[in-house]
C-alpha cells in the first residue's frame, strides 16, 4: 500500500526516475498493485520526455506491504515501483 503524497521509483523508459503520489484513482486514500495513479514527477533524467513538475498518469506495479495470494503465499519487494502510462487499459469502442 502507498499512501498519498509518498515517493515512488519509475521502472520504465518515460525519463522520470522518482515521482510523488498525489491521487490515487479508485477512490482510495492508499494505492496497492494494479492500481492507476496521478502523480508529479520529482527527479527526472537529463534528456528524458517527462520533466520535473508534470502530472501523469501511472501504474503501480511493486509495493512494500506484502500481498496475501490465493494459495497463503505472501510476496513482498524491496521498493515501491510504478510505470508511467499514456492512457488507462479501457479500449474506447
């Protein structure tokens, strides 16, 4: 789980390196795996497409707080991590 305002480690190739959470999109005060987020971008690479300051939208796809699956099993990762995303999974027909 990430609470609002927590920092998150950007695992794709968009050029942010850190960015803050600022909304999470299911109406939730924490956001877990699987869910979609609006956050600002803090620490970017040089050259990269996103700049320090925008909003964007993201995918969270690692969290610390460990996830109970079907079988009792627990996974648990060592950062916090999402991708930046262009658009939501929803195909517009």
């Amino acid at each position: 789980m990430i609470s609002l305002l927590g920092k998150i480690n950007i695992i794709d190739n968009s050029g942010a390196k850190r960015v803050q959470l600022i909304k999470v999109l299911n109406n939730r005060k924490v956001g877990v795996a699987g869910d979609y987020i609006i956050v600002v971008a803090k620490k970017v690479k040089p050259k990269g497409k996103v700049q320090r300051g925008q909003i964007k939208r993201a995918l969270i796809v690692r969290t610390r707080k460990e996830t109970i699956q079907r079988d009792g099993s627990l996974i648990r990762f060592k950062t916090n991590a999402a991708i930046i995303v262009k658009r939501f999974g929803i195909k517009n027909k």
